[in-house]
C-alpha cells in the first residue's frame, strides 16, 4: 500500500508499507520537503505522486529499507539523472544519501 509519510509514521502504516514486499519497503524521498512516499511496488508510483502533491522532480530520490536489518538502498531507475550529474540507478551524492538516510531514519525507524 502505499502511504505519503510526513511525520514519523506509525506502526501500523509502517505494517502496511511493507505488505507489499514481504519486509521491504520501497520508498521514494523528497529530500527538499523531508517527507517520502513508501510501500508500493514500483519507486515510479511513489514519485508520481508526490509530484502530484507538489514535489519537484529534482528533489526525488528512490531506495529502499530493509526492515528486519534496517539496511537502506539507494538504488531505482528514478535516479538515474545524468542532467544531475547522476548517471546510475544508485544515488551517487553523498550529501544526497546522507538526506535520504536521515529522512528514511526520522520518518520510518
């Protein structure tokens, strides 16, 4: 199911976000507005729509949690940006991986 997070998200939604796929969520974080759409089954879905709900394209970063080792991923399709000067489905920045990181940690663990 997937769930737009804007605030530490409860137990419950966390339950939900990882139906999808069995413990892993895949999540999509806007790191400008520190919020992130997770549990569907494509990164796509996610970033549709926060877009829909007033993300900007650049400040989308898809991953993922792994929540039985709390390992998180930075790897989608949504990420390979070469006008960005990220030409692979990992997301190559530090400094955007250390945003991902926080938001996924404030918001989902």
């Amino acid at each position: 199911m997937l769930i737009v997070i804007k605030k530490h998200a409860t137990k419950k939604e966390i339950e939900e976000m990882a139906k999808d796929l069995d413990g892993y969520i895949k999540v999509v974080v806007d790191v400008e507005r520190k919020i992130l759409a997770g549990g569907e089954e494509r990164h796509v879905d996610g970033e549709q729509r926060l877009l829909q709900e007033g993300s900007s394209q650049k400040d989308l970063w898809g991953g993922g949690l792994d929540l039985e080792t709390s390992e998180i991923d930075y790897n989608s399709v949504i990420n390979l940006r070469p006008a960005q000067n990220n030409p692979s489905r990992d997301i190559l920045s530090s400094e955007i991986r250390k945003d991902f990181d926080r938001i996924v940690k404030d918001l989902l663990l």
